[in-house]
C-alpha cells in the first residue's frame, strides 16, 4: 500500500481546481475547516483525518467526473483544501518526529 504522502501526490485533478485548493491551503485552520468538514467533536490524528478526506474526496471526484447534479465544487475545493493543510501538518509532525 502506498503511504500518505505519496498517494496524496499522486492525485490529480483539474488545474483550476488544484491551484485554488494550494492558494486556500495557506489560510488552512485545522479547527474550524476539519469540524466544518468532519463533523463537531474531537477531532482525529492527522493520518486518520487524512485518509478520512481521501475517500472524501474521491467520492466528491467522482460525482465531478460523472457529471452528477449532486456535484459541488465548493464542497470539492473545500475537501482539497483541508486534505492540503492535513499533509502539510502531517509532514511537519512527521519531521519533528525525526529529529
């Protein structure tokens, strides 16, 4: 099985979708996107929350593809956005761990 970081890396999407989901990454605050996204309550791990949004998001990328009625790409850029800032501080967890 691929590990996180990669399979987040290895996601494509269209590039005004992608670039605008980086540009919202930046203001990322785990508190209020992930209880917006996930649900109130205590929230999970990085890594959990990560593969939580993952299948999220492939959901979401597959209604997009399928050109459903159901599609919403607030909703889409939204998920993009909270699985961007969850790498980001997966990554920095990950590091201070090392060192």
């Amino acid at each position: 099985m691929q590990d996180l970081m990669t399979m987040i890396a290895t996601l494509h999407r269209p590039r005004l979708l992608a670039r605008a989901a980086k540009f919202g990454a930046l203001d990322y605050n785990r508190d209020r996107h992930l209880q917006r996204i996930l649900g109130y309550g205590s929230l999970p791990g990085t890594g959990s929350a990560l593969m939580r949004l993952m299948e999220m998001e492939k959901e979401v990328n597959e209604q997009r593809k399928e050109e459903d009625a159901a599609y919403s790409l607030v909703r889409h850029l939204d998920l993009l956005i909270a699985l961007l800032g969850e790498a980001q501080l997966y990554q920095a967890s990950r590091a201070s761990h090392l060192n």
